[in-house]
C-alpha cells in the first residue's frame, strides 16, 4: 500500500495544474506547493529529525500548517498535532509524553508555547512571524531549492498522533498509521462521493481527525482545501461563493451558526452540492432547516472517532432523522447492553446500550500512546468500546444516543439526554437545547433543559411542548433554564459537564 507521501506526490505527478491549496491570497497548485512542502522537509531534516520521531504543531488552520502535515509524511515524522488554544500545562504533558523533537506555533498559541518549560528546550518553529521561536518557517521557504524529498516512510509507520480532548484526565494520544489515515481518507472520498476536483472548506481543526481527513481527502482527488484559519459565518459564506465550494463537512454546531448568519439569505451557495456533518448529533430541526437551504444532492451522517475514523454511514440524513446508519465499508458495529464489558452480549433491537467496533477495522488504531490503563478499559477481546451510547431500530440502523456517561438515571429509569433535545429541538422559538441530569435528592439525577431561545418562550410552554410529542412522560424535562449560550468544546461538541456543574450564563 502506498504511504501518504507518495499519496501526496500521486496528485503532483498526475494533476501539476490543479489548485491544491487556497489560504487568503495565497494559491498553490499541486506542481507550486511541492516545492514547498520539499523545503519544510529539508528544514525538518535539519534539525535531526527522523522516520519515528514526533513534530508537535500549535497552530490554527493555516497553508504552514497542512505544509509541515505533508512534509512529515515524507519524512516518516509523526505529525503530532494540539489545540491552538491549548494552555501551557496541556503543551508541556503532550510534549513530554510524545518525546517530541521540535514544536512548530504560530501568533495564536506563541504565549503558552513561551511558558511551557519543555518546549524552551527544544527547537522552535514559528509561522506567521509568531514571536518566541529559534527559527522561522518562512527562512525555510526563501533558503532555496530544496532537492525533492524521496518518501522515507512505509505504509506501517505511524502519520499522525491525534489527542482525545481529555476531559475526564489527561490527553491521551492516539497513533494512527499511513495505511490507517490513507484507508480512511479514501474510504471517506467514497462515501460523500467526492469527485474529481472538489473543493472544500477546511475550516475544521487540522488537529482533529475531521480536519485532517478532509485534507487529505483533497490530494486523493486532486482537489483544492480552502484554509479558514477560524470560523466566521459570513466570511465563511464569503469563502463559498468566491472560491465555489463543492463540499462541506463540518459539526452540527458549525451549520447552525451558518444559517443564523443574517448574509446566509443573499449567499449564493449553489456551488455547495454535498453536505456532511460527523462530532456530534444533529437535531432534527436543524436537519431539515439545512435540507431546505441547500437542497444538496448528497447529505451524510458521519460517525466516528479518533480511535477507529468511520463506525458508520448515513448518506441520506434527512430520510431518516438522528439515523447514524449502518456499519461502513471498513467496520463491523455493535450494541451491548450497558455496563457489560463483553462484544458478545448483546443488546436487543431498540434496546439502548454501548457501541462497539472490531479492532480488525483498516481504519482502526492498535491502542493508545503509554496508556495501558486506557487500553484495558476501552478494548475488550478485539473490539472498541466506545464509550457512546445508542441502539439498532428494527430496520437494522444505527441511532447514536450519547455518552455512557451522559446517560440519565431519574428513578430507575435509563434516559437518553439527545430524546429530549430532538423534541425541543423542533419548537420555533428555541434556537439550541442541551439537556442534563441535575443531582436530585428524591429521584437520583432530575432531567433539567437549557435552552438558548430564538424568541420570547415560557418554559411552560415547552412543557406543553414536550407533553404533545411521542416524548414518554418520564423523560419530560422537570427544570429549564435559559441561557445566552450553550458551552461547547473548540470543535462544536457540547460539553454537558459544564452544565452539570453550572458553568453556564442564565439569561
């Protein structure tokens, strides 16, 4: 199979002339950012770094970034990629535990960078003249001719090492292999029917695995990544009319804000023709919403994860609200009941449970990095234990519910936080719902709503609401509390804890 850097040199050698990368003014095609990525590597080389060891990247999406990316995987360097909002604690453990070489930054993470101790003693790389480094990554661009690099790297080496968000402890990094990241790329390119030539947005963070798939899924297809360092909605619209975007794959979080943009009614977004969304669910409401505006020709359900890319796939979203779909062409998915640590026992049909997958999986991770303890508790006989909750209908799809440790016990009764968000998801007066067990006294955990209103409502109203739906009367929310926000982490997955322990602002 072949590694990433010749999957990198496949687009330069077979479309020179095709536009590969857009980030402000700057336009590379293929043919133009090889030489660039030839340089980085050269830089990279130069600092004694070699097949195996680890590059950590602190930068927000930018054409640096998705430089170094390709120049690692010439190299046979991991690329090891953490939040540009990451603060210096999180630096200094991420550098220590991947033995990390250099650490590459740009302006909007150079302060923590600065006071991280690790990373004062190691080289340091700046983009877009960020203050604090030993060197510059622009010098490396303006040195010369740097000759082309010759992959170093086999399909077995390991490309990139993602860090889960670590919000229950530290970070734990997961390796992921060329042959894991090109599988998963092309297994992607298949299932949003990508053609040649697409173009997408690439605004979702090249440190996380939505991010670098659609990167990658790019060179695969000769296509153009339309780096958007952050989102903004209207400049993001902005994006999609002048450079014809073709494809959008963002989380749910991401759409809603796009069509709340007060310019979206103008855009003209006809160019957009396929539509995916993976991080977290998607209410029905904004569903439909989205369906009506963009009318795509494809709208895909995604689900996944760092560990094992794609679990499953729904290509027609909107046929089937909150529907994950089924297995997709490189896994094997099941639901066992909860609390059981065994892939064989499983749960029945409609019955809420744990998601599994087969580690066999080509996309899937071997374990994560020195984390033995995590490893023994989320791989059981061959099988991924997820961690997410959900159920197989009677049609044999898949429904992800939430999180194990979302779950909902009020009164003996299992309830799932996304039921209830669905159904006050379709009320026209409220704008987004996250839901939450609250500690109770009487019945263990209560069912509490907050909700951040597009329009004047009571929650009176929204009870009403709720008793008028298929909603069991158990699950009817007991509180609600209206907030002006709803806290989320940088990648638009809503962070229930921080309800849980009233980190929210009440209206």
């Amino acid at each position: 199979m072949l590694d990433l850097g010749r999957t990198f040199l496949q687009s330069v050698e077979r479309a020179p002339r095709a536009l590969a990368i857009v980030d402000g003014p700057l336009r590379l095609t293929f043919g133009q950012w090889h030489p660039r990525v030839a340089a980085a590597a050269a830089g990279l080389a130069s600092l004694g770094l070699r097949r195996g060891d680890h590059l950590c990247v602190v930068m927000q999406n930018r054409w640096e970034f998705a430089t170094l990316h390709w120049a690692c995987q010439f190299l046979g360097v991991v690329t090891t990629p953490l939040n540009w909002r990451a603060k210096a604690g999180d630096i200094d453990y991420c550098l220590g535990d991947s033995d990390a070489r250099a650490i590459a930054f740009d302006p909007s993470a150079a302060a923590e960078v600065a006071s991280a101790d690790r990373a004062r003693t190691l080289p340091r790389i700046a983009a877009a003249a960020a203050s604090g480094a030993t060197l510059a990554f622009d010098d490396w661009m303006s040195a010369g001719t740097a000759p082309a690099p010759v992959p170093a790297a086999t399909a077995d080496d390991i490309s990139v090492m993602l860090y889960t968000s670590g919000t229950t402890g530290k970070p734990k990094g997961v390796p992921r292999r060329h042959r894991t990241e090109r599988i998963a790329a092309l297994a992607h390119v298949a299932q949003n029917c990508y053609a040649i030539g697409e173009r997408t947005l690439g605004v979702m963070p090249l440190y996380h695995t939505m991010g670098v798939r659609s990167l990658l899924s790019m060179a695969l297809v000769d296509g153009t990544f339309v780096s958007m360092t952050r989102f903004d909605p209207h400049a993001a619209l902005t994006l999609i009319e002048a450079e014809r975007i073709t494809n959008l794959y963002l989380v749910p979080t991401l759409y809603h804000d796009l069509l709340a943009e007060p310019a979206f009614a103008a855009a003209d977004v006809s160019s957009v023709r396929k539509l995916g969304f993976a991080g977290a669910p998607m209410t029905d409401a904004l569903l439909g919403r989205l369906d009506a505006a963009f009318h795509p020709d494809l709208f895909v359900n995604h689900y996944g994860s760092s560990e094992i890319y794609t679990v499953s796939i729904n290509q027609d979203a909107p046929a089937k609200p909150g529907s994950a779909g089924r297995a997709s062409l490189n896994t094997r998915l099941r639901v066992v009941k909860l609390g059981s640590g065994s892939p064989d026992d499983r749960a029945a049909a409609g019955e809420e449970g744990q998601i599994v997958v087969d580690l066999a999986s080509d996309e899937a991770f071997e374990g994560y990095h020195r984390r033995p303890d995590a490893d023994a508790k989320s791989i059981h006989d061959g099988w991924f234990f997820t961690g997410d909750t959900g159920l197989v209908d009677a049609d044999g799809d898949l429904f992800v519910t939430g999180r194990v440790d979302d779950m909902i016990i009020s009164g003996g009764e299992n309830i799932s936080p996304t039921d209830i968000e669905s159904v006050l998801s379709l009320h026209p007066s409220v704008d987004e719902v996250a839901v939450a067990g609250l500690p109770d006294e009487r019945w263990g955990q209560k069912v509490v709503a907050f909700v951040k209103r597009r329009a004047p409502i009571a929650a009176s109203d929204l009870d009403a609401h709720c008793r008028a739906s298929n909603l069991a009367n158990f699950k009817r929310p007991r509180e609600y509390v209206f907030v002006h926000e709803v806290p989320k982490s940088p990648v638009g997955k809503l962070l229930r804890r921080k309800l849980v322990a009233g980190e929210y602002d009440r209206e």
